[in-house]
C-alpha cells in the first residue's frame, strides 16, 4: 500500500542507522513488526502461572 507520511529525518535516519536497514521502508516495517511483536509478547505475560502443564524437567532433559 503507498502512503505518504510526515516523519522527522534525523528520526529516520538514525533508526535506519542504528538497524543497519538501507531503505525508508524496510526500516518502518521493521518498527511496526517489532512493535506488533512486542505487543503479543506483553499478552502472552498474561498467562504466567495461569497455565499447569505438569512437567517434570528433570524427566524431560533426561536425569533420573
């Protein structure tokens, strides 16, 4: 899809910096991946000690 976007220059350019990404482009579908990623992480948190899978890691990595 093409849009047209506003953006600082010095913010691009130094997160295209700092990424090493080449292009305007790649550098803000990276930032939008990464913030999508970060939001799913943040909902899986959620399920921190609701989920009881009963595992034995010991048995599981092999020690008796």
């Amino acid at each position: 899809m093409r849009t047209t976007l506003d953006l600082p220059e010095d913010l691009l350019l130094k997160a295209m910096s700092l990424s090493q990404i080449k292009t305007k482009t790649q550098v803000i579908t990276t930032a939008l991946q990464e913030m999508i990623r970060k939001s799913e992480i943040s909902d899986l948190k959620s399920f921190k000690g609701k989920v009881d899978l009963d595992i034995d890691l010991d048995t599981l990595r092999g020690r008796h």
